[in-house]
C-alpha cells in the first residue's frame, strides 16, 4: 500500500451516561441484576421440580417428579415405545460354510397391538434370506418374534407385527411444524441391545436435507443428536415428547461430527399405514429404465442433457404411449428433469390414472408424448420410473 494512500479508520468509543443525582447507576445495575437472579432461580425451581411439572402427550398428561430439566421428562414418555430389532440369519462364508450372522437397530411401537415401525436397511437381510428370524425386545426386555408386513425401500420404511397386546405406542407430532433450533431428543439402542434405550440430545439442525446412500435419495430431518449404529430405525422426539423422525442415517465422515437424519413424522406415518393396510407401496409408474445423460456425455455423442430410455418394459404406460429405447426424456409435464431421481420425485407427486405431458428428444427433435400413469404394485425399482 503506498505511503499516500487514504485509510479510513473507524473507532468505538463509549457515549458516557449523563450525570444524575440519586443512587448511583452502578448499585443499580447490581440490585437489578440480583434481583432477576432471584426471579430466575425461583421461577426454575417450581417449574421443573415437583408435580408442578406437566408434559401432555396424547389424552394423558404426565406429573414427572424432581426433574432437573425437560429431557428427563421426555425420555420418560417416548422411552418406553422405543423397542430393539435383531434380524438372525445365515450367510454362506468364503469357503461355502453357513454362518451365522445378526444385525441389530431400533423400532417404535406403532400401536398398542403389536405394529412396530423400523428401517427397511434394518430387516432387508431377513427379506432375502429364508433362514433369517426377527425379534423385537420392548423396554421392559421382553422379547418376541416378529413378523415383516411391509417394507419400502423409497423411504427406508418397515412395519412388523408381534404378537402381543397392552403396548404403549408413541405420540407422533407433526414434522411440518418444526423449527430449526427447537429441541430434539434421539432414543434408540446404539451398537445393540446392550445399550438399549440410550438418550442422546441435540437441536434440529436444518430440514428438508436431501442426502443419498446407497443409490437411494431421501430428503429429511438433520439433527446433531448422536445417532450411531443401532439407533436406526429408533424415535427423534421434540420436546413435547412426541415422535417427530424416524432415525435412519447419519454421516460417518472423521472429519465431521453431529451430522444425523431422521425421516420426517408426516413422511412416514403415510407410508406405514399404507403398508399397514396392504403391504406394499403402490407408486406411479411410466416403465422405462433410464440412465442419467449428463452434459458432458450429450455433448460427446451430440445429443441432450436429459434421461436416456434404455428399455421400455412390456405393456407399460411408456410402451402404449409409443416411447422407444434412445428417447431422451427432458421435460416432465413441464418441469424439467436431467436424473432418474428428478423423473422420480415429479412422478411421485402424481397419482395412479394421472395424464402427464413427457417432453423428449428424438432424432434430432423435441416432441411431446402424453402417459397415462398406472401403477407399478411393487416392480420398479429405484432405477426404474
């Protein structure tokens, strides 16, 4: 900088307070200060000790004794519908030997006969295999079997059924009204049974995260509430005690800490009952299997950013609406989609017996096919739309 360079300096200073008679406005400061010290302490201690203390969840309302703060409180409502999940199955080994293997999460009792709700991830092995056993251990440490009546990979949801009654199923809020900052209390069983029941305590950090895993996509809850191996499929609970996420996933990175997800409340208990109902998830369905045609990859072979069709299943809405291997799909009823995961989000906001406007490139140009969506009772898969 050159020596006659002009600097511009901004400088602080305090504007000292207008003399006055009187008490002086330092032993005022001080007499306010313990003043509201007092009114502090006073309030705290008949709101959080004693029966004084009243947590509503539902038609009940809890009197929770001597508690020191609202977690206390929380964990004594939302704990008890916290449940383990064990899926024992076998797998064969390097050399052709059976072994057996277990896998262990989380679950929330869904009603009081015997629905529980957990992560698809935390039971897909039983699906694939016929040797696999679930069993669901409730807080009090009683254990059954359990029956899977329905799984959604989409969402990474999963219903069971035991057989048994008089069960205390968890209040769920409503994820839509959630503010970033508020209170959120994880509980579930990390690394396993051993440590069921584990409460660990944050503040919803964002919403509506989208985050990929495993070549699936979800979009939902960040909180920096410890979630670690086991607490999936576990409760994310405000401070109300309700049921706002299902824990699914967090981020296992070493150079980050208190990055966790939870499906939201409103997300998922539309998917469990649907399941409860029929057992599967019926989406919209176009039937072709696309693969993603980047800009780069368009430019190489002179085509357009877009969906690349590379089959066309038979007897598909896409087949009756004429679209054929090598269509590239840019434009869904007029939003414009350059993934599979862009085609599925647009297709999963429609309903079964929608008519939708596909706008695709063929030789050379643009033409408009109109698809009349049915659905695909459980056959695509997440690279299927």
């Amino acid at each position: 900088m050159e020596d006659n360079e002009k600097k511009e300096v901004f400088k602080a200073e305090y504007v000292p307070d207008k003399k006055r008679r009187g008490v002086p406005k330092v032993l005022i400061i001080i007499i306010g200060v313990i003043l509201v010290s007092v009114i502090s302490s006073l309030t705290t201690y008949f709101l959080v000790r004693g029966d004084n203390v009243q947590i509503s969840a539902g038609n009940t309302t809890y009197n929770v004794e001597n508690v020191e703060n609202p977690v206390v409180a929380v964990a004594q409502i939302a704990g008890p519908s916290v449940v383990g999940v064990k899926v024992d199955y076998y797998e064969q080994g390097f050399f052709g030997e059976l072994q057996e293997t277990s896998e262990e999460g989380s679950g929330i009792v869904y009603s009081e006969d015997g629905y529980i709700i957990t992560n698809y991830h935390v039971v897909e092995d039983a699906i694939s295999s016929t040797s696999a056993q679930v069993t669901v251990t409730l807080s009090d440490q009683e254990e059954y079997k359990a029956e899977i009546i329905g799984t959604d990979s989409v969402t990474d949801l999963a219903l069971l059924k035991i057989n048994a009654t008089g069960l205390t199923p968890a209040t769920f809020g409503k994820s839509s009204d959630l503010q970033v900052g508020e209170l959120a209390v994880a509980i579930g069983n990390p690394l396993g049974q051993e440590f069921a029941g584990s409460v660990t305590v944050g503040y919803i950090s964002a919403l509506n995260r989208t985050i990929t895993t495993d070549g699936r996509t979800y979009k939902l809850i960040q909180t920096d509430a410890a979630i670690n191996p086991g607490n999936s499929g576990g409760a994310l609970v405000n401070a109300k005690g309700e049921v706002i996420g299902i824990n699914t996933v967090k981020v296992t990175d070493t150079t980050v800490e208190g990055l966790g997800f939870a499906i939201p409340s409103d997300d998922a208990l539309k998917i469990i009952e649907e399941l409860k109902t029929t057992g599967k998830i019926v989406r919209p369905y176009i039937g072709i299997y696309g693969i993603n045609m980047d800009e780069a990859t368009a430019q190489r072979n002179r085509l357009v950013e877009g969906i690349y069709v590379y089959q066309v299943f038979s007897g598909s809405p896409a087949e009756a609406a004429g679209i054929s291997r090598g269509d590239i799909i840019v434009e869904f009823d007029g939003q414009q989609v350059v993934t599979t995961q862009d085609l599925n989000n647009a297709k999963n906001e429609k309903s079964i017996g929608d008519k939708v406007t596909l706008k695709v490139y063929r030789n050379g140009e643009y033409v408009n096919v109109e698809v009349t969506l049915t659905g695909d009772d459980g056959v695509s898969s997440e690279a299927t739309n």
